[in-house]
C-alpha cells in the first residue's frame, strides 16, 4: 500500500515531470539546432501527448515500406510524385486503408 495522500503523490508527479521537461528542453536545444521556442512547443506537445511520437514514427515506417513496396513492383514506372498523390489524397486514414490505396494504385498502375 502506499503512503502518503493523494494530493501528495500529484503533486510529486507534476514535480518530476517538470523536471523531465526541463531536462527534455535543455537535451533538444543542445542537440537539435531547433531554437528553444520551439523545442518548448516540441515538448509540451509530447509530454501533453506521449503516444504522438510513437505514433508518428510507425506512419513514417510503414509509409516508406509502401514506398519500396511500390518501387519493386512498379520499376520503371514509378512514381514519387504520383505515389505523394496516394498517400496524401484521402487525408488521416488508418495505416490498414492506406496500405489497401497503395495496394490499388500499384495495382492501376502496372496496367
């Protein structure tokens, strides 16, 4: 069982994560070369957000696998701007619906 109240273990928790943000600032700014209004925002946006990083990775992962995905079936007849034109068209859709697009639109286009 912990000890302590509530209030307490809240209040430690927002002490810590100012800490980490903090910390988090000071890292970005000495190894970004991003200026410190924006690696405030940058951080804040994370801390308020944690999934988001992640998030973002594993769109860019899986959209440059379709990427050499459609290179090695298409060749010659690849596209970048073309295949931009897929992936951006239909907006935010999940990476399932955009592998299916991108499945279609190779598919179009090796005809």
């Amino acid at each position: 069982m912990r000890s302590g109240s509530p209030q307490k273990s809240a209040c430690t928790r927002t002490i810590r994560s100012a800490i980490l943000g903090v910390q988090a600032i000071a890292y970005m700014v000495d190894n970004t070369g991003m200026n410190e209004s924006e690696v405030i925002s940058e951080v804040e946006r994370y801390m308020g957000q944690p999934g988001q990083a992640c998030a973002y990775k594993i769109g860019q992962i899986k959209i440059l696998a379709l990427r050499e995905r459609a290179k090695a079936a298409l060749g010659s007849k690849f596209n970048l701007k073309d295949f931009h034109a897929v992936v951006l068209e239909n907006g935010g859709v999940p990476l399932t619906v955009l592998e299916t697009l991108v499945d279609q639109w190779i598919a179009k286009s090796q005809t």
